[in-house]
C-alpha cells in the first residue's frame, strides 16, 4: 500500500488552508498513494476561541470538501482532524466545546470511522500554555476501520504520549497507526521522532505521521518533520520544513517477518498484568 503524510502550515483562513490542502492531496493521489493523511486542526489552526467559532458538524463544508476529493481521485482520506461542533455547556445554548474529530473516508466519499480525540493537551510546553479542554471536550472511543482487509488505528498529537491506546489498537489487530498532529515545535525536537518510532516499535505497527510545520496565530509553532515509520523503527519518510507530502510503500511482509522474528505482541502475558491504584502527580 502506497500512503502518503500532508504537511500544512494551517492558518485562520480556512479557504487558504482548503485550498493548500487540495493541492497537495492531488499531487500525493498522483504520486500514486492510495492512502493519504492530513494532520491536526488542517483546515483551522488559530486561537482556542477561533477554533471553537469555526467548529462544524460533520456535515460542514470542509469534511464535505474532503469527501469530494477522496471520491474524484478514488482514495482513502484522512481528514486530520477538525473542530467538530459539540455538545451545549450549561445553561447558555451558545456555549460549547468542540470535539477534535479525525475522519477516515473511503474512495467512494463515504465516512469509514470517526475518531474523537480522547486526551487534551493542557500543558505549558516552550513557555506558552495550551488548555485545550477550555474550548474543547475529550471522546472516549477507541477507534480502528479496515481498509481492504489491513486495519488502520485512529489517534490524534497528544494521544501519541499514551501508549496504552496504541497497545489497544495493536492487540485488535490494526497493522497501521495513525497520528495526525499539530505537534509544538519546543517538544517536538526532542520527543516527536522517538515517540513515533516507540510506538511503531512496541506495537509492530506503521505509523503515519502528518504533522502541521511552522507558525500559526496566536503564539503556535509547529515541528514539521512528517513522517512515515516501519514496525521495526525505521522512518521510511521525513518531511523537510514545509508544506509538502511525503510518500512510502508500506511492505506488509516486512510487518509479517518482524513480528515472527521478534513476536513481542504474541508474547504478551495479559493475566499478569495488573492497573495499580490511581496514584497522584
């Protein structure tokens, strides 16, 4: 399977940021990739409060933009992820908070699985503090979809820091995982490569990696560096500092090989694990 990762530096101009991400999904579907992902917040990066006043439902314009480029070009579509309309909050019917919603589509313009980020990104990270639940509430599903017969796992930037998620993922059977992100540029040089190439690694997954690169309103600075890792840890594909795709072939009998050679998954003893008590920061 031919995949390829969307780099976008999203801005506040959702038409600019539609636009940008077209051309790019166009040139990765005539590169010849039959998946192709797009990260976090594609279509509007910008404020907290921003995002939340440009929310849409999952039949707003963009997802509906989307689902017309996936079925022109016959490909499986990963629209990142977007501000989803949410649920009301209190008593005021104006206040809500969005759920950051990832999308698969399939060729045919038909949505396959939709993933609601789980875990919020309320940390101080470069001297700027991110309280994502201030404008935006967690989901609570675990999500995975077929595509042909190969089982691609949901998750989004910071979920990349919980590996139980992933080992969830693994355990159903996904051979594919991916992260679309908008993940910061101070965390990002030391943590965004290791952590993908340990989740590839622990997991015996690919791992698609489409990240947002660059700076974006208020105070947003984005690593880049979108990539594409093997199940034994090998990055396949880097992104240079721009908007751009990068592509690779994704070898499902090296997956086989690796996980026959080093069966870590199949080794597993799930009766000895035991959650301990919750304990305190």
């Amino acid at each position: 399977m031919r995949v390829a990762t969307v780099q976008l530096n999203s801005n506040g101009d959702k038409a600019r940021n539609l636009a940008t991400a077209e051309r790019l999904v166009r040139a990765a579907a005539a590169d010849g990739a039959e998946l192709i992902a797009l990260p976090e917040k594609w279509n509007l990066l910008a404020a907290g409060a921003q995002i939340a006043a440009g929310a849409e439902a999952l039949d707003g314009p963009s997802l509906t933009a989307a689902r017309g480029w996936a079925s022109e070009l016959g490909i499986h579509l990963l629209a990142g992820s977007i501000a989803e309309r949410g649920a009301e909050r209190g008593a005021d019917e104006t206040a809500c908070r969005a759920f950051n919603t990832s999308v698969l589509i399939g060729p045919d313009g038909d949505d396959l699985a939709v993933y609601r980020k789980i875990h919020l990104f309320d940390v101080e990270a470069g001297g700027v503090e991110y309280r994502e639940s201030d404008h935006e509430q967690a989901g609570e599903e675990i999500v995975s979809a077929s595509i042909d017969g190969v089982g691609l796992g949901l998750s989004v930037c910071y979920d990349l820091r919980f590996p139980e998620l992933y080992r969830i993922l693994a355990v159903r059977g996904v051979r594919v995982v991916a992260v679309p992100s908008a993940f910061t540029a101070a965390t990002g040089r030391d943590h965004w490569e290791v952590l993908l190439r340990a989740r590839a690694i622990e997991n015996q997954v690919f791992v698609l990696a489409p990240d947002q690169v660059g700076e974006a309103p208020p105070h947003y600075s984005s690593y880049g560096r979108s990539a594409i890792v093997d199940p034994w840890g090998v990055v396949l594909a880097t992104a240079p500092d721009e908007e751009c795709f990068v592509a690779a072939d994704l070898d499902f009998d090296r997956l086989s090989e690796v996980r026959d050679r080093l069966p870590s998954l199949a080794n597993r003893v799930p009766g000895a694990y035991r959650w301990p008590q919750e304990v305190s920061a």
